[in-house]
C-alpha cells in the first residue's frame, strides 16, 4: 500500500511564525530610524493655541471698546438731539428780554410787563426741562471758552478781565456750550495800575 504523502507545507513556511527569524524581522524599505520629536510639535502648538488666545482677547477689548463708544454715541443723540431747536428759540427768548429793559425804561404799564415776564418765565421754564441753563457772567473773570468779548471798558472798581456788563445771554445744554455770553469786559486804567503798582512797592 502506497503511503499517503503530506501536501501541506513543507521547510520554514510550515513553521511557527514565533520559530520563523524571517516572518519576525521587519520588513523591507521601512524607516528603521527614530520616532519623531513630540516635544517640539507640542511646544509649537502650544505656542499657536497661546497666540489664538491672545488675538481673541484683543478682538473682545476692541468689541466692548466700540460698544461701549456705540452707547455714548446713543446716550449722546439723544441728550442733544434738541440743540438746533433750541438754539432757534434763543433769539426770542433774548427780545423777550429787551422788551422788558425797554418796557421799564419807558414805565410800561404794569400789566404788560406783568405779561411779558410771563411769557420770558415760562420759555426759560421751558427749555430748562431740556437740560438749558443760562450762564452767569457778570462779576466772573472772562473766560474765552465761555464769553465772547465785544469791547473793554476802564475802571478802577473790579480786577482787570472781569466781565463788567452781559449785552447777550450765554446758555449750556447740560455740559456743553450752546452759545457764549457777548460781554464787556473791564481794563483797569494807567492811574489805577500805577497806584498798584505804587502801593505794592511801598508794602515791600
């Protein structure tokens, strides 16, 4: 009787893979060389988080910065969104004042005065309710942010650069300027800065 030949595999291919030096060596063509440098590639990303960051906290700051000036802006408008009304109503307010002077100079009758200040009250009363204030100039050193100089005067009564006189109304819409006061302002005479003078040294 013939024996049954095997036909499985026969030499090193049959064997185990853990017996087999050849199945366990790497292959051929891969790199054999070091891993690459994770450190480096975690340093630079860090780097790039920490620069993402940083560029995002600067757009907040910008965006609160322009909200914040939105608001201003808003708060703004609103507070003097009047000032050209205003301003247009001024000039009556001003010949309600003269008509007044004059009514007194002329010894109006009472009535019509009466009247008259009626009316001047209930526009200052008026455009106080929006924030209009009139300034306060005579007696007050001249202040070229606030009163307009029309023409100087001598006088030996007050310090030099006071505002002796108001020929027109200056008023503010809340802090700002709505129009300066039209003054005269006093210059102390020769006479009087010599005796000043003169007295000052006699003091020392």
């Amino acid at each position: 009787m013939a024996v049954k030949k095997d036909k499985g595999k026969t030499g090193p291919e049959a064997m185990k893979p853990e017996e087999n030096p050849a199945a366990a060596a790497p292959e051929a063509g891969l790199p054999s060389g070091p891993a690459p440098d994770l450190e480096t590639q975690l340093a630079e990303k860090t780097k790039e988080a920490a620069d993402n960051y940083d560029r995002l906290l600067r757009v907040s700051a910008e965006l609160e910065n322009l909200k914040k000036r939105f608001e201003k802006d808003k708060a703004d408008l609103l507070r003097f969104a009047n000032e050209s009304l205003i301003k247009e109503l001024l000039p009556v307010v001003d010949n309600l004042e003269r008509a007044l002077e004059h009514g007194r100079e002329l010894k109006a009758p009472a009535p019509l005065l009466e009247g008259v200040e009626l009316v001047h009250q209930a526009f200052l009363a008026a455009l106080a309710k929006f924030g209009v204030t009139p300034l306060v100039s005579v007696g007050q050193v001249f202040d070229p942010a606030y009163h307009q100089a029309v023409m100087q005067e001598e006088t030996r009564e007050v310090p030099d650069s006071t505002v002796l006189k108001e020929l027109q109304k200056g008023y503010l819409l809340h802090d700002r300027l709505l129009r300066p006061a039209m003054v005269v302002v006093a210059r102390r005479t020769q006479q009087s800065s010599s005796q000043a003078e003169t007295k000052s040294q006699e003091e020392r």
